[in-house]
C-alpha cells in the first residue's frame, strides 16, 4: 500500500496526483468468509481492522448497505471523551482515547485527533457535586480531570455567559482535558484503507435480506447480492440494530431514535474547547473550518427518519443562547438527523448472542463516535476468541434480566428522555 | 413539527404531547405469576419497528389524557389515534 | 466618489435617496434600494473577499441567496455580525462593511500562497500528511489551519436584539412571488382562501421584474406590481417581502424567517430584528422558481465571472454595469437577454455561445441589434488576477471534445449561463423523491409527498404562458377544494419569446498543457481536478466525493456547484446523473440566524422561573436563593457578614434547639379523589394503603417498574375518597404523568381522579423542639396536643379565619409539623409563624439548613434517590410489603438486586472529626492503591452535624449492611483530599425516632 506522506504528496504534486492509489477496492462478495461484518460504520470498519490486525483473521467481508461510513459516524459532533462516571464505560472508553492518541499514525491517515479537553459546566453547588463524584471516579480510574471553579471556567471560555442576565448562572465545571475531536469521516476511512490492505473485502451497496441459522448456529447470510456462508457474523448496525434483529427473532432492549445536529457558518477560531450546558443538554465545539457544531436532546419519539423537527432544535440552540449568548448572530448552516440505537440504560451492548457465532455490537446512544476503536477493538477480541474481554464484560446483553445495569444518567428506561 | 389530532380536543401541535412509548407493550397483570423473559419483554425490551408504530402519547399542555397514536416512524406520518382505552381493529 | 458603473437611468432604486457606507474603511454612495453588492459594483468594487481555502480573490457571482463568493462582515448599530451576502443586504445611511478571511487587507493577503502551493493542496491533502511528528497534529498544524479558515469574525458581545415568533395557520401559503405565485396567489385568493405570499427578496415579481415579457399588455413587473396592490387589499392574504420559506417539516408545517429591521440602520423601538413565523399550511404552493447555472471553464473564479442572469439584475434592478466591455458565454438562449440589456444601454458585448446553430427569435433580435455572435465557441480560461481583464477562447468541436486554437478578446467581466436549475429545496425537504429531468439536466420535484405542490421554473417549467396558466389552475383547484368557492379568473394575454434547447454543455475541456483551475463550487475552492482526485482513490459515492473535498459543503450549500459537481462524477464515472445521486435537501434552505430561532427565550427567560407566594418575604429578609429545578427556594437567610456555612449551622442548630420553619412550597402535590384511590396508593407505592385511616399520612416510596426508586414522600388521607400526596420537587410533574399513565393506559377500571394542586398550597415546615407551642398559638382552636395531633396525624385547622390543614410530618427529624394554606394566604400564613414564633426564638431556614437537618438523621432525598439506587440501597426495603404486589416489585427478584454484598447507605465520620468530607468523594479501602484504584461507594451528601459539632456524611456503600465500624479512606483527588474515616450508621441523630413522636 502507498504510504501517506508529505514526501509522497510533493512526489504526486508533479505527476497532477493522477497516481494515487484506491482508498479501498470495490470486490464482489466472495462464497464464503471467515467472519462476516455486518454495517460498514466506523464500529464495523473498526473491528474489520483489528480482526486483521491483532488477531491474523483476514477472510472478512463488511457488508454495508449503502456506502461505508454513511451512518452515524459521519452524522454525529465529533466528541471524542472518557469521562464516565462508571467502571465498565470509564476503563473502555480509557482504552479507546489510548487508541484515539495513536490513530492517525496506527491508521496512516490523519483522522485530526484535537486532545483539546472538554468542559461539563455546572450551574448549582448540587451539581458540582455530581460532577465531582464523576470526576473522582474518574481520577481513580486513572482519567484525568480537574474541577474547575467559576473564575477557572471563565478564564478557559470567556465567551460563555458569566453575566447577571442569566438564568441559570456558571458553578464551576468538570473538565476532562485529554478529550476532544477527530475528523469523523477520516476514521471511517482510514480503517476502510487499512482493512482493505489487509485483505477485508469491503463490500458496499449490499443489503443484508436474512440469516441463515439452524440448529442455534449461524451459517451464513442472505444478502441482495447472493448468499454468503460464514460461521460467524457481527452485527454492527447500530441505528438499524432492531430491523435486522427482527429477522433474527430477537428483540432487544433498544429504541430506535433520531438525534439532531447543526453546525452555524464558519467564523475565525472563538471556541476551541467542548463545552456542554449542564441546565439542560447542550454541546459544542469550534470545527477546524470554523463551525460551530451543536447538539442535544433527541426528538422524542421512535424514528427511523433521518429527518428532524425545528422545536427539537429551537429547544438546543436555546440552550446554547443560555450558555454562550453570542451565538445569537451566527446562522444556522446546516442541519441533520442521525438515528440512534438508544438501549434502556444509556450503556451499549458488545455481547454474544443465544446463537452462536453471531455478535451484537449495539445500544451505542449518543456515545458511539467516540467508542469506535475501543468498540472495534472488544468486537474483534470477542469475535475472534468467541468470548467477551473483560472490557466488554460490563456490556453484556443479559446485565437487563440480572439488574446489572450501567445508568450513567439515572433516567431508566424512557429512552426518548435520555 | 408533527400535528396530532388528540381524540378529546381535536389536532393540536406536537409541542402540547409528551410521548410515552410502545402502546402495543402491556403490563402484565398484578400478582400474577410471569416467567423472567414475559417480565424482560415488558420492562426492556422493544421491537421499535420501522413504519407502523403504535405509540402512547400524552396530552400534557391540553386535558392530560394518555392517547393512542398509529405512527409511521420512518416517515412521521400519523394514520389515526385513539383514546387510550380504545379498542383497534387491526 | 462617482458611481462609475451606475447607469444615468433605469432600475428600481430611489435615486432621489442617496445613502453612504463605507466598505473597508472607505466611503462609498448608494441609493436606496441598493443591496450592499449592487452599491458596490456601481462605485467599480470588484474584489469583497477571498476564497476559503487558497485565499484566491473573490468578487461577485449572483445577486441573491446563491452567492458563494460576496460574503462580508457587517457593522450596523454599534453590533456586529460575520458572513453576510453582500447580495442579500439591502443598503442604508451609515453601513459598514469589510472583507473577510483575509490578512492584512483583501488587496494584499499573505493567505495567497495557498494559491501557489496549490498543487501540493489537492483534496483530502490533509488526511495524508500532518501527521509527524505525532503531538504536531494538535499543537502546531490545527491552530494554523483554523487560524487560515472560518471567514467572518463573531462578536462575542450579547445580542441586544429582540427576535420574535409568530405562530399561523392558512390555506394556503405560496412560497416564491415570481410569476406562478403571484398567479397562483391571485386566484387562490379570490376564492377566498386563506393566503400567505411569501417573497424572500425586498421586491415582489421575481423573474418578471428582469424578464422582457408582456401580460395583459402590461410589462412583467407592471402587472406583479397590479397583482401585488390588489392581494395587499384582501383581508385573506397576508404578503410579506423579506421573507423566506426556509423549512418544510412534518404535517406540513413550515418556517419562515421575515427580517423585519435587518434592511434598516437600528431596529425601531419594540421592534424585533427577525420574525420566525411557523405557519402550519392546508396547501403549499412552491413557487421559488430556479437559479442559474455556471459553466466552468479556466480561471472561472475570476473576479468579474458572473452568473448572466445576475449581470441582468444588476442592470434592470440597480442600474448597474457589472461591466463595461462583457463578455457573454452562454449555452442557452439566456445569455441573450443580458446581452441585449447591454446593448440597450449602449454597451457593445459579444456572445459566446456554445452552440453550433441556434435559431429563435431573441437570437435574431440579438442578431439585429448588431450584436457579435460567435457560435460554436467557448471560454478556455479568464485571465487577471483580481478582476478579469482578457479571455482566453476557442473554437469548440462538434462534438465538444476538441478546442480550436485559442484567441484572447479584451474584457472586463463574463456573464456566465449554462441554464436553469429549478430550486426544489423545500419539495425535498417535504419527502419529495426529486427526479432528474433530461430535457433540462436537472432534478425536478416527483409525487408530492405532503400537500405540497411545485409550480412553474421550480418545477421546470421555462415559459411565462404555461407557467401562469398551471399556477392559475393550481390556486383556482387547491383553494377551491377548501373553500367550495369557484371564482373564474380570465386567464391574461401573455407574450414572451420563446426560446430554442439549450446545449447539454456545463464543462470547458482543458487545452493541451495547460492546468488552469477550474472550479466548481467557488466558495470552497473545489475544482474539476479535486474530483478528479476523489473518484480515482475510490471515493466514489457522491456522498463521499462531496466529504473528501467539500464540494457543496460552504455556506451557499452549493446552491451553483451541487448540480455540476454530479453532472462531473457521472462523466467521468459513466453513468447517468441520477445514477450517480443527488443529496437530499435539509433545512434550512440559506443560513438561518440563531437568534430568530431561538426567539424571547433568551437571558432571565431562557426558562420559566417559579416562585412561592412567599418569595417576596424572603428576599426582604436577605434570602439567598438556589435553583431548584426551574423553582427558586432560599438557601439560607443572610444574618450580617455570614456566609453559607455559618448561616445555615445556625438555622439548624435553632431547629434542633428552638424552632425553625422552612418554605416547603415547591414540594409536589397531588389530590388523588375516588372510590379506588387506596387501591391506587396500594399498587403505586412499595408498603400497604388500604387500611390508612382518615386523618393520617403515611410515607411511601415508589418504584419504576424496573425496580428502581423512583419518588418519596407522605400521602394523607383527607376524607374516605379523599387523598393528598405530596412528592419531591423534582419529580412532581413526572410523579403526576405517572400516575395518570397508569390510571388511563393501564388499570383504567379504576375510579380515581388526580390532579396536580403543588400551585394551589402554600407549605411551611414548622420544625424543633418548641414547634407544638409556636402551633398552639397559631391555632389556638384546635387540639394540637400530641394526643389531638400524634405523629403522622392531619387536621384540619383555621388560621386566624384562613382555612389551613396541618400535617404532623417530619423531614428534619425533629418534633415537626406541616402547614398549608391556600397559595394567596401563603404570605399571611408565614408572616403569623415569624410573629407569633418570636418568643420561641423561630428562625426561618433554607434548604441547606433542611439538608444538615435531613442527613444527620439518615433520611434519604435526591442525591442517594439518584435513578440508580433500589429500596435496599435506601435502607427503606422495610417499607416493601411481601403481601401485595405494587409497580416494580417483580424486578426486585434480580440477581444484582438481591446479591449479598448489595450497596447500602451508611454514615461517615471522620477520624479526627474535623475535617470536612467533599460531597462526591469515593471510598477505597487502601488510599495508595496503583489505579485504577477500587472504589467501594461515593459519598452521596456531607453536613456539619449540629447535633455533635463534626462532619458527618452519608454514602452509598458496597456491602454497607456489613461495613459498620470499619475504617476507610476517603478520597477526593480532584480536590486532592486523602480523609480516614469510620462508617457508622446512617441514623447519626436519634436513631430511634423518638424526637418526632415527643
């Protein structure tokens, strides 16, 4: 594979960059593989590479429906973050900034990993109080954070609303400075190119029709474009996790729900941290193009639509005003919807199944850009081994009949509010 | 914003609703006793379908009754409602 | 300063009202009715800005939304605001306006190496390098990036402008005023409908104010002005210019912005600044009629290269030469008009038109006009570098492959048009599958996906005759559908020329050797050569060619570039456009300002703030108060230089030793009425309700049904049927929602009603020691002895004439009671406590007081009721009836809910009790432990006991049942705290309750 370098661009620049090799190739599916990826999102893409990397297993196909990297992780803000209050979320999304720090190298492709920390402003004493009980259990864990008083936050963001026209004024904040941002498209592709170079057959344009599973085993899938056998699949689709679970006869403990962004014109550098309200539920941060991306609750009802409504999105950027004031005079460029698989208690699933050699990788919420290596990395272990690692152990789809729930958020199972 | 036709007091604006969820889902009966599956199947576990979706609303900002809604979650569009006792043919 | 380029005559400007504004710092004159982008091309400003990646200069493209390139930062009113299209502000006195994303000036910008470095900046560039050394990435390579992009620059000042919303419903709204929707207006209108004309330009009549055309034997723009008079008079239409249609969302509700001052130097008083009107439509007429399409060539970026139809505007509208020797290059019979609006003012063009042998009616009169026409021929390449001063052009073959060898002509700007693309924005935005459209290269609304009905060039439709007609029909058929009315129109006289094909033709080849750039999407700097690049690495989807080099992607959402960018991919890739795709449309349709869409909800109104009828008391009596939820309560009450912790140990301490009372208002409350009420209380809460007797409360915990605490709090019963619940301030609304789910939804036979009266009760907790006396001579006709009144007991009472009921309940765990009045009597009720209260030393105490008080005493609230924690956790799993089955109780079988070594709560206290315990802290067994270190529970709350002058906290412990008396680590690393500490019992005051029932 050609090698991504500042010497191989200025070599291209003289031959009009008409030498470039594929990102990735464009196959037909082969009879039969080794492990069957279903979902070419970042998840599938992910777990494609380590399946080759850390565990020699190249005989892969990633099935995608539409085109790779199309879902939720070209859909979503960007934020990359470990601040979990909970061990089973804390010590694998930790594993995953490790992943995170070393991706652009690891991938040869820039994925613009921006350590640039982000910042859970408070606005009552009660609340930094939660915060702090976040913030230490993290700092146990070994995640860094700091709590930052009134005068710190101010110092850090400026522009957010530190005057006596607020409603809800600024406590202090948790701050978790290792987090930032990663150019998402750029993860979806630098795992295709690597996948791809490795022997992962990236097929796209294929719509999984049905499994094909006897006796508790599954044997291979139907898809638009032919069967496939395999002895092992991992469901990867998370947003779609429940249309194909019916075809499997399962029925999870996730809603399908849509989530709305947007992202104002770009302007000169203002913002460069994340920042998130905590009245409410809003989050920002300064692309490297200059916009502002945003967003917040979910419309709050099941979707499937990748089309939202203005009052969600009224309701967030009047957060956003409560917050930071000055984004009253930008415009809003852009809008969309990305759908969400929301699980009953705001955790994922990364998990065997009653049938065996099929994987569910699934119930992702809100947090699954910033998962993507971490969530490959288990997926492929746990494919690979036919066992969960004790990364995942947490993420186990039976932890709703035992009770042993991960509710980072305390709201139960009205996922709609979550 | 979606217009929801609240079979007590006519179409009104989504901004007057809160939802509540899969209708079709039924609380088993008290005292009765379940396996741990039927009880997962009530408590956590939905077939979130795309397309027809019957749903619980409640018209919270209006005369607060719980409402049954036939929504198409993959376009939005609202084939009927219902009151929440009502009985629908299928 | 003379307008150089403003014609003696003609547009529609007030001429008699000259405006000046300055542009860079230098003084400039307009008219009224100018844009910002018309005054400047007058006064012969042709460079406004530079492009966002190779910082190229950038002059002006359009004269409306499509504008890529003229995008300014303004001034106005002492504010300012990034980004705006000079081609969409309208001039007046005093504007102020400067270039950006460029340094030090636009003239001279240092971001111009990008453009020589260009070659080594393909697209994706960045993806493949800036990536050693590994930590460069963050610290040295992204500042520079986002120092170079983001053009205007944010005031970070608090807007001081007001932005309103307005909510409507009509039959009917039209979005677009051009010929279909001043047609389809008309004659919706006269049948009655209810209308509303939207028009997104300060002018109504669209096309018809640039187009050459005749109605009724008026001019185009005669005949709009008519129509616009006569609807403007109808009480069922409401017009409304400066404003866009900008979504189409569910059940056909739209949203449109009307700028309201944006046009004016300050908002007028009681003004807002925008209006954003959500107007729910029977019908929706889309009339936005469509934009023009460039061609691209070499250089294309030029400033002077300018969509024809913009150059026509500029002339018919403004008054304004965009250029003085134009160059007109067109594969269309649209590039004609301009030139012989040219012509008309005594400018000489040429024409350049792309195809071999075109006939039709405005050629010939081109033709007669003495214009020079050379067929069959093409722009190559623009040359100068801040404004066109020459073209390079050529011969074309037939068959649009080769060129001829190539000519320079002299010229100071190209008038660009490679046809028509309909704007089919909010149709898609509605559902609307589009479909592409061959005989115009160009994607058309398909079946109407909600009521939503696409007319005239919006739909593809070119000629004035057939498009006056369907809008006609249209607003006749629609309208009468809702109104049964039928008023016949006579359709008018309509004479236009009729215009020969246009040529499939939208990309100039590149001669041999050369490498000019040229450009598809001008403000991103996206060229042929970047997509090119793209599809040769594989990113071949049109979703991922538009993400890998951001064509489309600026702020005119590629509003000129979408449709070449495809017709590009699908040359090279050999297939059909529609083939290749086309993205679907999302709101908004141009960048909507933030402000209008958040509206009045801003600073204090951000949320709604609610206050106890007491609240006045409390701030004349130095309150200080803390967020509860969207309620304000007091937090202490300030005694001379106190501070909180001061203040509220001697609130409690005066509880424990006096008497307090406290503002328990904001607590929820629920009257609960019916034959079925206990049974309700019997299956909502976790212990057992029927056999309360009337006159006594209980308390009670709810569970969702996934086992979980949910709420606390006491219920009373008033009378047989009659309840009254009280729950915590935070769960009031959902407690009620609750209960009302499982009265309608679930167990319907039951006969119970329940409303909320949280706002109909004022509450004061009277607590302390010599609360019975201080009750006494509140009441001093009722026996409120602890025999008349025992512990959980509730009467009803008269408070010196005002009905009051008196509940003997305990939160702080002292000798308590509960008074509640009706909300108007609340200020009367607590002024008669604070008097009659003095000799027992009353003082009034805030909820930090209430907390010290509650966590001494072990009583649980909302930081151990956290949405995670089970009844066992609480230690209130006595309070679980084995008898009766109640909400949530089958979850509590579950492994982790039953397992040994369950969470508790516990008290904590330090070793040397001294120190203070941070709230939030974790507790481990051995404090230097490597991490990640074990935590066995977090302390959920921390007081100052009075009761024995030391810290105590209370915490949810792993196994706390068995961890009594053991020693542990406390630790706070964010605040860098290492406290031994012993774990007690929770209930640190009067274990045994005694207090309570004294």
């Amino acid at each position: 594979m050609q090698k991504y370098s500042i010497f191989n661009l200025v070599k291209n620049a003289f031959s009009n960059h008409e030498n470039w090799d594929l990102a990735w190739k464009d196959p037909t599916p082969k009879e039969e593989y080794d492990v069957v990826i279903i979902g070419g999102g970042g998840h599938g893409l992910a777990t494609a590479y380590y399946l080759a990397k850390e565990h020699n297993i190249t005989k892969v196909a990633i099935i995608e429906k539409g085109w790779i990297g199309g879902g939720n992780v070209g859909r979503n803000t960007t934020i990359i973050r470990s601040n979990y209050m909970h061990d089973e979320n804390a010590l694998f999304s930790e594993f995953g900034m490790d992943l995170w720090r070393k991706m652009s190298q690891d991938l040869n492709y820039n994925v613009m990993f921006s350590p640039r920390g982000i910042i859970n402003l408070a606005h009552s004493d009660a609340q930094m109080n939660a915060y702090a009980r976040r913030g230490n259990s993290m700092r146990l864990n070994g995640i860094d954070a700091v709590l930052l008083n009134r005068e710190q936050v101010k110092e850090i963001i400026p522009m957010a609303d530190f005057s006596e026209n607020v409603r809800f004024p600024i406590f202090g904040g948790l701050m978790q400075p290792s987090a930032g941002t990663a150019r998402h498209d750029a993860v979806a592709w630098g795992y295709a190119r690597q996948a791809d170079s490795m022997g992962v057959d990236i097929i796209q344009n294929c719509e999984v029709t049905g499994f094909d599973v006897t006796a508790g085993k599954i044997n291979g899938i139907r898809t638009s474009r032919g069967n496939i056998k395999t002895k092992k699949v991992g469901l990867c689709v998370a947003g779609s996790t429940n249309i194909l679970a019916e075809k499997l006869n399962m029925t999870l403990p996730i809603e399908t729900h849509l989530l709305q962004a947007c992202v104002s014109e770009p302007v000169k550098p203002i913002l460069d941290r994340v920042v998130t309200f905590g009245a409410g539920h809003f989050y920002i941060s300064q692309s490297d193009k200059g916009e502002m991306v945003m967003g917040g609750d979910l419309d709050g009802y099941n979707s499937y639509a990748q089309r939202g409504n203005l009052p969600t999105l009224q309701h967030v950027l009047t957060e956003g005003i409560a917050m930071m004031p000055f984004l009253s005079k930008l415009k809003m460029l852009r809008t969309w919807g990305g759908i969400m698989d929301m699980s009953m208690d705001g955790s994922p699933i990364i998990d065997k199944t009653h049938i065996d050699g099929l994987y569910l990788n699934c119930g992702w919420c809100y947090g699954g850009f910033k998962a993507t290596p971490a969530s490959g990395w288990t997926f492929a272990h746990t494919i690979a081994q036919d066992r969960v690692h004790e990364l995942n152990a947490g993420f186990s789809l039976n932890r709703f009949s035992t009770g042993y729930l991960i509710d980072e958020k305390g709201l139960g199972t009205k996922t709609w509010i979550s | 914003m979606l217009h929801i036709k609240c079979p007590y007091c006519g179409m009104r604006s989504q901004n007057e609703f809160s939802y509540g969820g899969d209708a079709s889902v039924k609380r088993p009966e008290l005292n009765k006793e379940i396996s741990d599956e039927e009880w997962d199947n009530f408590v956590y576990n939905r077939k979130s379908l795309r397309g027809k979706h019957l749903e619980l609303w409640q018209h919270l900002s209006g005369c607060r009754q719980w409402i049954k809604v036939e929504r198409d979650t993959a376009t939005h569009e609202i084939f009927n409602t219902y009151k929440a006792d009502e009985e629908i043919s299928q | 300063m003379t307008q150089k380029f403003r014609l003696e005559n003609g547009g529609l400007i007030n001429r008699d009202k000259k405006l000046s504004f300055k542009f860079n710092g230098k003084t400039h004159y307009g008219y009224e009715g100018d844009t910002l982008a018309s005054a400047l091309i007058a006064n012969g400003v042709h460079l406004v800005g530079r492009s966002f990646k190779y910082h190229r200069p950038r002059g002006f493209f359009g004269a409306g939304v499509d504008e890529p390139y003229a995008i300014v930062q303004l001034y106005r009113n002492n504010e300012t605001e990034p980004n705006i299209k000079a081609t969409e502000q309208e001039l007046f006195e005093g504007l102020e306006a400067k270039s950006v994303n460029c340094w030090p000036s636009v003239n001279f910008d240092i971001g111009a190496i990008n453009n020589f470095l260009k070659i080594f900046l393909p697209a994706g560039f960045y993806y493949k390098t800036f990536m050693w050394p590994k930590s460069f990435w963050y610290r040295i390579y992204e500042p520079f990036i986002r120092k170079a992009a983001g053009l205007g620059v944010a005031s970070t000042k608090h807007d001081k402008e007001r932005y309103e919303h307005k909510y409507e419903y009509c039959d009917l709204l039209i979005a677009g005023s051009g010929p279909s929707g001043l047609a389809s207006a008309y004659a919706a209108a006269k049948n009655g409908a209810r209308v509303i004309l939207a028009e997104d330009k300060p002018r109504f009549g669209g096309s018809l104010l640039t187009s050459d055309v005749n109605i009724g034997n008026q001019s185009g723009e005669d005949w709009a002005n008519g129509i616009i008079a006569e609807l403007k008079e109808m009480p069922n239409v409401v017009v409304k210019n400066r404003s866009q249609v900008f979504g189409y969302y569910d059940h056909n509700m739209l949203v449109m912005s009307e700028k309201v001052s944006d046009h004016l130097p300050k908002t007028k008083k009681h003004h807002p600044k925008q209006r954003l009107w959500y107007i729910r439509a029977k019908e929706v007429l889309i009339s936005s009629g469509s934009i023009e399409r460039p061609i691209v060539f070499g250089n294309n970026d030029t400033p002077g290269v300018m969509l024809s139809s913009a150059a026509k505007e500029y002339l018919k509208v403004y008054g304004v030469l965009v250029g003085k020797n134009p160059l007109v290059f067109t594969n269309n019979d649209s590039g004609y008009e301009t030139a012989i609006e040219f012509k008309k003012n005594g400018i000489n063009p040429i024409i350049l038109d792309t195809r071999v042998n075109p006939q039709s009616e405005i050629i010939d009169e081109a033709i007669n006009l003495g214009i020079k026409i050379k067929f069959s021929y093409v722009v190559v390449a623009a040359q100068g570098y801040k404004k066109v001063c020459s073209a390079d052009i050529a011969k074309i073959s037939d068959n649009k492959k080769q060129l001829g060898t190539i000519e320079n002509i002299k010229c100071d700007c190209i008038c660009v048009s490679g046809f028509w693309t309909p704007t089919i924005h909010l149709a898609s935005q509605s559902g609307n599958k589009t479909k592409f459209k061959e005989e115009i290269d160009a994607f058309v609304p398909g079946t109407s996906k909600q009521n939503e009905t696409t007319l005239g060039a919006a739909n593809g439709i070119f000629t004035l005759e057939e498009t006056l007609k369907s809008s006609f029909t249209a607003g006749q058929d629609l309208s009468k559908k809702i109104t049964n009315k039928d008023n016949k129109i006579s359709f008018p006289n309509v004479v236009e020329k009729i215009s020969s094909q246009h040529d499939k033709f939208w990309c100039v080849p590149l001669p041999k050797g050369k490498n000019y750039k040229r450009f598809l999407d001008f403000q991103n700097d996206v060229a042929v050569s970047d997509i090119e690049i793209a599809l040769k690495e594989g990113y071949r989807s049109i979703e991922h060619v538009k993400r890998y080099t951001t064509l489309g992607m600026a702020t005119d959402q590629g509003k000129t570039s979408n449709l070449n960018g495809l017709q590009l991919v699908s040359d090279i890739e050999n297939k059909v456009v529609p083939a290749v795709g086309h993205t679907t449309f999302r709101p908004p349709y141009t960048p909507i300002s933030i402000g209008a869409i958040v509206g009045r909800e801003v600073g204090k109104h951000s949320k709604p703030t609610r206050k106890s009828p007491m609240h006045s008391w409390h701030e004349k009596n130095n309150a200080v108060f803390v967020d509860a939820g969207v309620w304000l309560r007091p937090r202490y009450y300030k005694q001379g230089n106190e501070n909180l912790f001061e203040a509220s140990k001697r609130e409690a301490k005066n509880v424990r030793t006096n008497v307090g009372v406290c503002d328990v208002t904001t607590l929820g409350k629920i009257d609960i009425k019916g034959p079925d009420a206990a049974e309700l209380l019997n299956r909502v809460y976790t212990n057992a309700w029927l056999k309360l007797p009337v006159g006594k409360a209980r308390y009670g915990v709810m569970l969702r049904e996934d086992g979980i605490v949910m709420d606390d709090g006491t219920t009373t019963r008033i009378s047989e049927n009659h309840y009254h619940m009280t729950t915590t301030t935070a769960q009031a609304a959902n407690v009620l929602s609750h209960l009302e789910y499982y009265l309608q939804v679930v167990w319907p036979e039951l006969n119970v009603n329940v409303v909320s009266t949280t706002e109909q009760w004022a509450g004061a907790a009277i607590a302390g020691p010599k609360s019975r006396k201080l009750l006494e001579k509140l009441f001093p006709n009722n026996d409120v002895s602890n025999e008349g009144l025992p512990f959980m007991g509730y009467t009803e009472a008269e408070l010196f004439g005002v009905k009051a009921r008196i509940f003997r309940i305990s939160f702080s765990g002292e000798l308590a009671y509960e008074v509640n009045v009706e909300s108007d009597n609340g200020q009367f009720m607590w002024e008669k406590i604070i008097e009659l209260g003095q000799e027992f030393q009353v003082q009034p105490y805030g909820t930090e007081a209430l907390s010290t008080l509650r966590i001494e005493m072990g009583h649980v609230a909302g930081s151990e009721l956290d949405g995670r924690t089970i009844s066992y956790d609480t230690s209130l799993e006595g309070l679980i009836s084995k008898k009766k089955d109640f909400i949530g109780k089958r979850s509590l079988n579950r492994e982790a809910f039953t397992s040994g070594d369950r969470q508790k709560i516990v008290g904590v206290v330090p070793l040397d009790k001294k120190t203070s315990i941070p709230e939030g802290s974790h507790l481990v067994k051995d404090a230097k432990a490597p991490l990640p270190n074990k935590k066995l529970g977090h302390i959920s709350a921390s007081c100052w006991s009075v009761e024995y002058d030391n810290p105590f906290s209370l915490a949810i412990l792993k196994d706390g049942k068995n961890m009594i008396g053991e020693k542990l680590f406390v630790m706070s690393p964010l605040k860098n705290k290492v406290i031994p500490v012993e774990i007690v019992s929770s209930h640190y005051v009067d274990p045994k309750g005694e207090r309570v029932r004294s």
